[in-house]
C-alpha cells in the first residue's frame, strides 16, 4: 500500500517553541516538555510535563493544564494538576514523578489521562479522570488486577475517531483499545478506559499429529493436536534494521480510525549501529502506522522515513538532544495540530489539512 494514501499530513511546523521566554511556575523551571492535546470549550488544552531543579532524576516531573484559543499561544495555569501529592501512589509517583500525559475525551463524558509514574526504578502507566482537565482522580495502574500491573510500562495511545469534530475514544464491540509500551509497542483493551487488559497470545504453543487407523477400510484419519505454551504479550510494531525506528518504537498521541484503517503516530530512536545512517545515533523522530481496521493488531503498512526530523536547534540541543517526540494530537479549525517535545525541553507544533 502506498503509504502517502494514508498517512496524516504533510505537517508543516511552525517556528520556535510554544511558551518559549514565558514565565513558568516553579514546578516546571527546568523544563517544559512532551504534551498531550485535547480539545474542550472551543480551546486547545495541552497537559504538559514540567520539571523542576530538585532531587536526583533530572528534577520531580509533574503535570500542568496550558489552554490556547488559537492552539499556538498559550497560557499556562499556575499550579500543577497532577504529581505526587502524598496520596495512595506516591510509591509509585516518588520521587521521579509523574511524566508524559496522553489526554483523551470519553464518549461517556469527561477526561482520561495516561501518565508515567516513575519511582526511580520503573515506570508504569497510570491512568486518571476528569470532568475539566483540572480536578483529576487517580485509579492506579492502567494494568492492575493482572500480572503486568507492575511491569515497566509507559506511552498509552487510546484509537480514537472523530466525533463533532473531535477526537473521541472509539469504543468497538463495548471495548477500548490502546497502543503502548517502549521498545516494542503491544496493546490493551478496556470496558471503560480505566481498567486494561494487554492483549497475549500463545507464543510456544506445539503442534503434533497423530494417525487413527480405523476398523473400516478407507476410515483412517490423521489427527491434529495443540500443546499449549505460555501465555506472552502480542507485539504489534518491532524495531527496523537500518531505518529511523532500528533502535525502539514507542507509541505517540491518540490512534484515529480512518476510512483505511487505524492510524498511529509513533516515535523511533535510531540505532547507534544498525540505525539509519543520515541520521543521529540515538535520536528520536516520529513515524505512522496503519493497522488493519477489522483487526487492530495487525499492522498492513507503515512509514519508512520519519516525516518530522529533530533538525531545529530547539530539538538538537537541549536536556536530551536530537530528540523530536509527538505526543499530543487534535483535530481544530479544520486541522490537524500536532504537539511534540523538543529535547526534553521545550515544546513544538507542526500543522497539516484535515482532509
């Protein structure tokens, strides 16, 4: 499939950085990086990760609400509205804090939010709601109740579609489905986009026949039997050998079912060896991927070069250089607008026709 057919685009970015030579609140003096986007009320709402100066992991991270009526200038809210705050999972929020928000609206009303929280070790997905991007309730890990409840886990991409004009979580069959995780991307479904399932599969499962003979002549028959193996989480993207992607694949903003299939946003690093020559070892630049729309773990085409380069100065210098990482994503005044980190630092836009 050509893969311009369906890709979202072209985006075009948009100079410099939004809230660039603003002041900003103590919680995010050091930096102010990797949002998601939801539109609410007419206006551009992004859920950016700031850091501040304290402690030992680049700074606590914690999440504040910047809203825009334009969706390029914004206005960022004072205090944060998600972080460790001394509550049930602070355990799992202390001390690196809570990073990376992927915001998207409910069918049934209100907000999810899905956020790394990080304990200095592991992060783990984590899941929160809300009626107004500002009053947030925690539920926990976006796994509990199975046993990836602990694991690493991060990067929670819901598949959306478009409603009213919106992006709202497409519900298909009474379930959610959600891309996610760092190195390889897998997926989950959910009822109610709290509680999620990752989907498995039965990765060393055998096969072995057996020949019946039977009384009768002509009635013999060959006999197909399955041992089953154990259970193992479903990959749905893997790293490429010599492309933008050949270090990891991490999953970006909310997914969109179009009319080819469902369309994902990611991010790749390129290898350090076995990367993409022309391009910086370790950096990250984002790519698509279309998935079957009957059956959304089955990837039928994907991009082979990344359509936005970490090639500005915002994105080559910076706390992690060479890094150009989509994370939010809306649909607004008949375009799409792309919200992406710069080197851990700072945050861009780029723009493309809603077709």
């Amino acid at each position: 499939m050509n893969e311009a057919s369906w890709q979202i685009g072209p985006f075009t970015r948009l100079p410099g950085a939004i809230l660039a030579g603003l002041p900003t609140p103590e919680w995010a003096s050091k930096d102010l990086f990797n949002p998601g986007a939801v539109v609410h009320d007419g206006k551009v709402c992004l859920l950016v990760r700031g850091e501040d100066q304290q402690g030992r992991y680049a700074g606590t991270s914690r999440i504040g609400l910047a809203v825009s009526n334009d969706g390029i200038d914004f206005r960022i809210e004072p205090d944060p509205v998600l972080g460790p705050d001394g509550g049930t999972w602070d355990a799992w929020e202390g001390p690196g804090g809570c990073e990376d928000p992927r915001v998207v609206e409910s069918p049934d009303g209100g907000f999810v939010c899905f956020y790394t929280a990080f304990d200095g070790k592991v992060g783990t997905l984590m899941v929160a709601t809300s009626e107004d991007l500002r009053t947030w309730t925690k539920h926990g890990p976006a796994f509990a109740g199975t046993p990836h409840a602990r694991r690493s886990s991060k990067s929670g991409a819901v598949v959306t579609e478009v409603s009213d004009g919106r992006l709202v979580a497409s519900r298909v069959d009474g379930q959610f489905t959600m891309y996610w995780g760092e190195g390889v991307a897998f997926a989950a479904t959910s009822p109610d986009l709290v509680r999620w399932t990752p989907v498995d599969f039965d990765a060393t499962g055998d096969r072995y026949l057996t020949y019946e003979p039977s009384a009768g002549a002509g009635n013999a028959s060959w006999q197909i039997h399955r041992v089953p193996g154990q259970l193992m989480l479903r990959p749905m993207l893997f790293p490429r050998r010599g492309r933008f992607d050949s270090l990891l694949v991490e999953p970006g903003p909310p997914a969109i079912r179009t009319d080819a299939g469902v369309v994902l946003i990611y991010n790749g690093a390129n290898h350090w060896e076995t990367g993409d020559p022309d391009l910086p070892p370790f950096s990250y630049q984002p790519g698509q991927a279309l998935f079957d729309p009957k059956d959304p773990w089955s990837c039928i085409s994907r991009s082979t070069s990344p359509f936005l380069r970490a090639d500005t100065t915002e994105e080559r210098h910076g706390q992690v250089p060479d890094v150009c990482f989509a994370q939010g994503l809306v649909l607004f005044r008949d375009e799409w607008r792309l919200y992406f980190g710069m080197a851990d630092s700072h945050i861009g836009t780029a723009t493309a026709p809603a077709i």
